[in-house]
C-alpha cells in the first residue's frame, strides 16, 4: 500500500475531479503515517461539511485504515477563491 503525499494527492484529484490539491505529509511529527489535505472540489457545491468529508473518506477508502492521523479542508472553488484573496 502506497502511502505517498503523490500518491494521494493523484487519487484525490482524479476521483474528486479537484481543481486543486494540497496534500502534506505530516508523520515525521509523529509516530505513524499522517497526512493534512486541502482538496478543492466543484463536487463539494450545496453539500455540508459532513458529506465532504464523506466523500474524500470514500476516495481513499484503501489507504485510511494504513494513515494513523488525517486531517481534511474541503472547499469549493467559490471557497478557495476568496480565501485566496485574504
């Protein structure tokens, strides 16, 4: 099982199709493999933070039960362009 930042970041743009996505290897802080993502998705449109995240949990379905820490930002496009102008 890969467990790469490539790796992950590959498969959430693909099966998200995401306009954007940041993925950051955070394990050397810790004891096992953890990751922090940001995914930025026109999927999220109308959905509560609960389905979004659902929805990145489905895509890495494989790899959660190997990642002892996830952290997850999900955002529309809408989202992350006027975060972006902060």
């Amino acid at each position: 099982m890969e467990l790469s930042a490539e790796h992950l970041r590959e498969k959430l743009r693909r099966d998200l199709q995401a306009e954007h996505v940041e993925v950051e290897d955070t394990t050397p802080n810790r004891c096992a493999s953890s990751f922090r993502v940001l995914v930025v998705s026109a999927k999220f449109e109308g959905k509560p933070l609960l389905q979004r995240h659902r929805l990145v949990n489905a895509c890495l379905a494989e790899e959660l039960p190997h990642i002892h820490a996830f952290e997850q930002k999900t955002l529309t496009p809408e989202q992350w362009a006027r975060e972006r102008q902060k």
